[in-house]
C-alpha cells in the first residue's frame, strides 16, 4: 500500500482561499474495513467520484478497504492522529466514546430504511453528530446499510431460546451486549476483520449482520443458518479529522459538502439495493439455509428484547433522544 501521498498532511498546510491550496493537489486518505461491492464501500467509491469531479481533480480520496490500513480497534485514534483524513465506523463502535448513539442499537426501533434515512439525515442526525465536537473531528454524515440478521454455525435459530448459550459476536456497544444477554447468550465484542476466521474456528457461534456484510465476507461458508430477524440497523458516521478540514479553503470545504450531500443520498437508495441483491444471492447457496420467521416469532423476540430499552432507560437516556425518534418512526 502507498500511503505515502497522504503524509503530506501529518501538518496542516497554510492554505488560504485567495491564492493558496486551490492548484495544491490534496490528497484525503479515507480507511474503512468493508468489501468494495458492500453499500458503505461503493458509496466510498462514489464520494471519492464526486469529490474529484467536483474539485476540478484538486482534490484525491484515496480508499482503503477491507481494513487494510486500520481496523475497528485502531482506526478512530490513527483518524485522531491525522494519519489517516477519514473513516466511516458504525455508529456502534463510536458508543465507547459516544454513548448516546445507543439510541441507534436499539432492537426494533426502525420498521423501514426511510424511517432510518428521515432520522439519521434530519435534525435528529445532526444533533448525534455534534457529539462529536470534543473529539476534534467532523461528522459529515450518516450513512446506512440495512437491518441485521443473525447467521449460526450448528443449529438454525428460530426462537430466541435457541440463542441461548451461544457465543455471539456483537460490535462493541454495550446495549448490542445487552441485547445478546437478554435472549441468554454470551456477546463477544470483536473487530469485523476477525469475525470470518473466529466463526471458521468456533470461537463463535453465531453473529449478527446485513446480508451484504454476510455475503461479501463469505460468512456463508463458515456458518451454515441464517434466520432474517430485521432485528436492528447497521449504520455509519462518516468522519473527517477537524484539523484537516480547518486547513482547507472554504470554495474546498463547500465542494466536499456538496459531495458527501449527494453521496449520502446516492448511498442511502444504493443500500437497500445492495442488500436486496445479496440476500438474493444467499438465498440460491447450496449449504446455506435461510430461515424467515413468521409473524408470530417474530412478535416473540421482539417481546423478548424489550428488557434492552429499560437498560437503555436507565443507563444512557439522559436528553429524551428516544423519545424524539419514535415521535418519527
Ligand atoms: C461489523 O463490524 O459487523 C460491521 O460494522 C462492519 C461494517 O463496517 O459494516
């Protein structure tokens, strides 16, 4: 990997709007742990598209996929640091430093992906965002992927008492720890990067995720169940270095903005897409059995997890943000 291009920006260039920076080829280095064909990837594609085309090529986003230059673990401090201009974690592995974005882990808080686009790119979204200001980092957006579904290696899972006893793997977010507990098994929180080879070696069991995560990792090969529980959202803050940001021009800064606002639209549609046609995908593997629950097991689990939101409640409810978003939902 040449990640030599970005270095440039280890200090912050003296740019100035008059004269300054607009010929200087600016290089942003975005790293995210996804595949490429995933809705989070190609809409990293997509920014990086209209960020050049908009920026006359002033401006590069180099991506890195696939955690090949920072993983879940490392990749906020390397943003922090300026090694790298962008990431694009979930809103579940923020919650260590945020945890007000629990809100979004809750279990069957979205019926729909509009629900979920109203709410992340409306006010609500913007007041998450602003969490992040003692961070020293920009949120620039959210993004969505889809709602989760469970995968198991053993047996299917057609009720939460077969749960019980698993180890799952969870993103780390206490209320997504909360949320395995509750059914009765065991959250392992590891980083995305591991997730293939610990279900190939049972360290786990079973584990939550979209059908493009699942099918673009291969999950399908190491686990042979999948139950389509819709259970939760996958979704992303895109973040940017602050300081970085501060050292573009302002006609720069308006540039990108204007990119990420179509990307974001862009991405939101290309998201359910995606996922419809992996799903799909999954669906015609031989090995690979695809359980939908019916109506009625469904209004079981979802009963069963109720217990999460009195955690929430009593935990991290501290400015009625919930209560906002089922005023939408
Ligand atoms: C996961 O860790 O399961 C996902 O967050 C990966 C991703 O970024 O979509």
């Amino acid at each position: 990997i040449n990640i030599q291009q970005g270095l440039l920006f280890a200090k912050p260039l003296p740019y100035d709007d008059e004269q300054k920076g607009l010929n200087t080829q600016i290089t942003i280095r975005l790293s995210h742990v996804v595949a490429e064909n995933t809705p989070k990837g190609l809409a990293a594609s997509k920014f990086a598209e209209l960020v050049e085309e908009k920026t006359n090529g002033v401006v590069k986003v180099q991506v890195y996929s696939n955690a090949s230059l920072y993983n879940d673990e490392n990749e906020f401090k390397a943003l922090q640091n300026g090694e790298v201009e962008m990431i694009i974690p979930t809103f579940s592995k923020m919650t260590s430093y945020i945890p007000k974005w629990q809100v979004l882990d809750l279990p069957y808080l979205f019926n729909t992906d509009q629900k979920v686009h109203d709410v992340l790119t409306g006010p609500i979204g913007d007041l998450l965002l602003e969490e992040l200001k003692p961070y020293q980092v920009k949120g620039l957006s959210f993004w969505h992927n889809g709602f989760k579904h469970l995968t198991s290696s053993d047996d299917p899972i057609h009720t939460f008492e077969d749960l019980q006893g698993l180890r799952v793997r969870t993103m780390p977010s206490k209320t997504l720890e909360k949320q395995f507990e509750t059914v009765g098994a065991t959250p392992v929180p590891i980083s995305f990067s591991e997730v293939f080879s610990d279900l190939e070696a049972h360290a786990i069991e079973a584990q939550e995720n979209t059908a493009s995560n699942i099918y673009s990792k291969g999950f399908y090969k190491v686990q042979q169940h999948m139950t389509l529980t819709n259970h939760g959202i996958l979704g992303y803050a895109v973040l940017m270095n602050e300081n970085f940001w501060q050292t573009l021009p302002t006609k720069i800064q308006k540039q990108i903005t204007e990119a990420m606002e179509d990307t974001t639209d862009w991405q939101f549609e290309q998201a359910i897409l995606v996922n419809e046609k992996d799903l799909r995908k999954l669906q015609q593997m031989d090995d690979f059995e695809i359980y939908d629950m019916s109506a009625e097991e469904l209004a079981h689990f979802k009963e069963k997890l109720a217990p999460v939101y009195d955690y929430y409640y009593a935990n991290i409810d501290d400015d009625k943000v919930l209560e906002q978003i089922q005023q939408i939902v």
